[in-house]
C-alpha cells in the first residue's frame, strides 16, 4: 500500500466523489478508510471508530461477516461470472431466487428480478410498471407520482422521481410525467401541521387530489420508502403507507416501495412495507442483500403482476431490461450467505432494540443541545438529528458548523453521516448496547464542540 502521505495527498486529484463538490474534496480531504472489523472502522492514520453509518445503510451484518465473505471467494474459484441473460442461468442464482420468495412472502412478493444496485432496481421497477400496464391493454398509464424528500437512486428515471432538489436542478430537464407529493415530515410541510396522524392524512388528501388532477387512468405507479432514508430519516404515521395502498387500489395504481434500505431488517422488521402491514406490488432492493460486500440488487414482484407477464400471449411481455450483472454469480453466492446470516442472527430484533435506545439517547442529548431542532426515528436503527440555529425559525445551519460537529464526533468514536443540516445514524445491525451507547456519547461530544 502508498504511504499515507501519498494517499492523503493523491485523494481526491484524480478521482472525483459522488454526491460531493470535486473542489470540496481538494479543499477538505476525506477521511481515507483502511481497515473494517465488527462494527469498527480504521482510518489511514490508525484512528478506529464505530461506524454509525452501517457503510451506506448496507453493511447491516458489520465487515467481520465470515460466511459472506467465504462464499464470495468459494464462488470466485468455481465460476466468477456468467450472464443470465436468455438462454442461459447459474445454479446459484436460482438457489437465490427460492430463498427471496420465501423471505417475500408475507408481503406477497415472489418473482426476483436481479440488478447490479438500488439505483439499478428502481430503474426496473418502474420500466416493469409501465409495461405491467401496457400488457393489459392500458397503454395510457405512464406516470409516477412520488414523495417530496424521497430517494430513488441516480438513473434518469429514479432520479426523476426523488423529491429532493439537490439530485435533479443540475440535471434537468428530468423525464416528463413524475410528480410530486408532500411527504408527511411534521419539522417541515406546507400544511404547518406537527400532528403526524393529522399530516398523514393531509398527505394522503395530496395524493387524492394529484390523481384527479392528472387522471388516474394516465398514472402507472407511485413510488415511496416506507420510512424515508436519504432524506433525513422520515417515519410517516402508521395510517400513512396503509393509506397510500387504498388509494392506489381504487385506482388502479401500483405500489412500488423503495426498500433499498429498509428490507432486510433495518426498521426492526423484515422489510419496511412489513412494518406499516402493506403489501407492495413491487419492492426494489439492494444493499444489505449482500452485507454491502458485492453490488447486488433484486426488484420482487407480486404473483398478480408475475401472471400478467407470464400469461401474456402477444409478445408485449418479453423483459427488454437487465444488465450484463443480473443474477452475478458471485453476488448471488454472497446474497444467499447473507440471507442466511441475516435470518440466523434474526437481525431484525437487535435492530428494533438498538433502535429504541439510539432514539432515547438522541432525544436526551435534545434537552442539552439547543442546537437539535428535531429527533427522528424510532423504528428500527434509522434515526435521524436535524439541527438548527434557531429553534423558533428552524433556520439550517452553516456548513462549518456541521464539518467541526462530524469530526469532533469523529475524534471521539463515531463516524456519523451528514447531510444538509441532517445528522444520519444507521449503524450495523449486529450493534451492541455498549456501542450505541459509545455513539450517543461521541455525538454529545460533537454537539457540545458547536453549542
Ligand atoms: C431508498 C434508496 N433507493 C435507491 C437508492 C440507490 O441505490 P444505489 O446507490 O445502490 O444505486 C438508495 C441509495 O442510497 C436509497 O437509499
């Protein structure tokens, strides 16, 4: 390996970080991590901390996870790649595909449709919607709708549906037909309402009142997180996403939930959708399938859509998507490892656990630091501080004030995420109560640096 002299100074001259200013990495070098064990992480310079990041929400089982890593390399050995594509399909991958309809089953999902990413399955999904609709003879059904604050991923069309202006402005025109509804965020909405039941249901009044105004009969699908991850950790009240299904059954409309982070037991249950009593019509994830170790990602489908296509006689069914890593050997050999893992740990539970704890601790440290204008989560390890300078006007906060917080926090234990005004914590799963706690007291460190 280069000295570490050499790979500070290297960084960021020639390579540019996603979701960052290229100059901003020149200016404010990153920290560059080395090493991974347990919930740990160590940096260049020997620092280790928790990583209360969890990766990128995916490395629920932590960067020790034997099985996941010895059935990437026993893959490796026996067939490293070969393509799904028609005619063709590896043993592994059908292994997956049993394990999935089994996992999905209480949401009534059984057909996998394998991608190289979250991006890539949200991509999917919609593409698949359109063409669910046209099958059946409703051609006219090629909208979305979606919820402001939602993340969908990068590619065009996902991207057209996130609802958050900093992915789309530099990217405009996005593709036509994606509209956009309150998300029900009770720190900030339109309505000024801090109910959550009461927003809920004005959010779902929006949503009502978008598709008599679109026409339902234009619109394919809507799309949402069950709890909303990227945009700063949004749990809707428990009517909302049961709510949502209604509406999009007396229209006509499917339901696509985005679990590219919540499946696999983030929310303290198996999957988001589980969590609010709701079955999608589709369900996009990736990350955690592989304990972040290889990019994976499987759209699952209902057996209603599944027989749409399957039965279809005309031809308007052929699949014309999928990427040359569909169904990957290798990665579908780490998603079995890793189901397998994930269910044998029952992951779930300590998620649900430390979750609570995670959200008590972040709503004591709110008593103490006026600077927390709002605590979110409590719904598995997915919680959330956003910070403000003023609590009466919930004015953000500058960017300093934020970079002192992160690395004072850092210094002290914990690599938290930021983003915006937004302090994001999603740690492994596999956390203990000790570590969580080491996070909360690394945070109240950080926070006391900018009070
Ligand atoms: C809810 C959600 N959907 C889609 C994506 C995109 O996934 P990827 O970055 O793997 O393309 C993300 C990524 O964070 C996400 O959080």
């Amino acid at each position: 390996m280069k000295d570490s002299n050499f790979l500070k100074e290297h960084n960021a001259r020639n390579l540019w970080h996603p979701m960052t200013h290229p100059a901003d990495s020149l200016a404010n070098p990153p920290q560059i991590i080395v090493g991974g064990e347990g919930v740990h992480i160590t940096d260049v310079d020997g620092h280790r901390t928790i990583d209360a990041v969890g990766g990128l929400w995916n490395v629920n089982l932590g960067y020790s996870c034997a099985p996941v890593k010895e059935a990437i390399t026993a893959q490796m050995d026996k067939l490293p790649y070969y393509s799904i594509f028609r005619g063709t399909s590896n043993d592994v991958v059908i292994e997956l595909s049993q394990m999935l309809k089994d996992f999905f089953e209480p949401d009534g999902l059984s057909r996998a449709f394998f991608t190289s990413g979250g991006s890539d399955s949200m991509e999917v999904a919609l593409r698949l919607a359109r063409q669910y609709h046209k099958i059946r003879g409703a051609a006219g059904r090629v909208k979305y709708l979606s919820l402001k604050k939602g993340y969908h991923g990068t590619h065009t069309l996902a991207a057209s549906v996130n609802g958050n202006a900093n992915f789309r402005t530099q990217y405009e025109p996005m593709m036509p037909g994606c509209f956009h509804i309150p998300a029900p965020y009770t720190y900030r909405n339109p309505f000024n309402e801090t109910d959550p039941e009461k927003l809920a249901q004005l959010c779902l009044a929006a949503l009502e009142d978008e598709i008599a105004f679109q026409g339902a009969e234009t619109i394919a699908a809507f799309v949402m997180e069950p709890i909303l991850g990227a945009g700063g950790v949004i749990p809707p009240h428990p009517s909302f996403m049961p709510g949502v299904r209604d509406i999009c059954d007396r229209h006509g409309i499917l339901l696509i939930a985005d679990e590219v982070i919540t499946a696999f037991g983030r929310t303290g249950d198996w999957t988001g959708s589980r969590h609010w009593g709701v079955r999608p019509d589709m369900s996009c994830t990736a990350k955690a399938i592989t304990n972040g170790y290889f990019p994976f990602g499987a759209v699952m489908i209902s057996d209603a859509i599944a027989e749409v296509f399957e039965g279809d006689k005309t031809g308007k069914g052929a699949i014309a998507s999928g990427y040359t890593y569909s169904g990957h050997p290798v990665g579908a050999a780490a998603a079995v490892a890793c189901l397998r893992e994930t269910e044998r740990l029952q992951v779930k539970d300590n998620a649900a656990a430390r979750g609570a704890q995670m959200f008590e601790g972040m709503t004591r440290l709110a008593k103490t630091h006026e600077v927390i204008g709002d605590v979110r989560g409590g719904h598995g390890l997915m919680t959330a501080i956003e910070l403000t300078s003023n609590r009466a006007t919930k004015a953000g906060v500058d960017k300093k004030l934020i970079a002192t917080l992160h690395q004072v926090t850092y210094e002290h234990g914990a690599m938290v995420r930021t983003s915006g005004s937004n302090i994001i914590l999603s740690p492994p799963l596999i956390i203990s109560e000790d570590e969580v706690a080491r996070i909360i007291d690394a945070l109240d460190a950080g926070l006391a640096a900018v009070s």
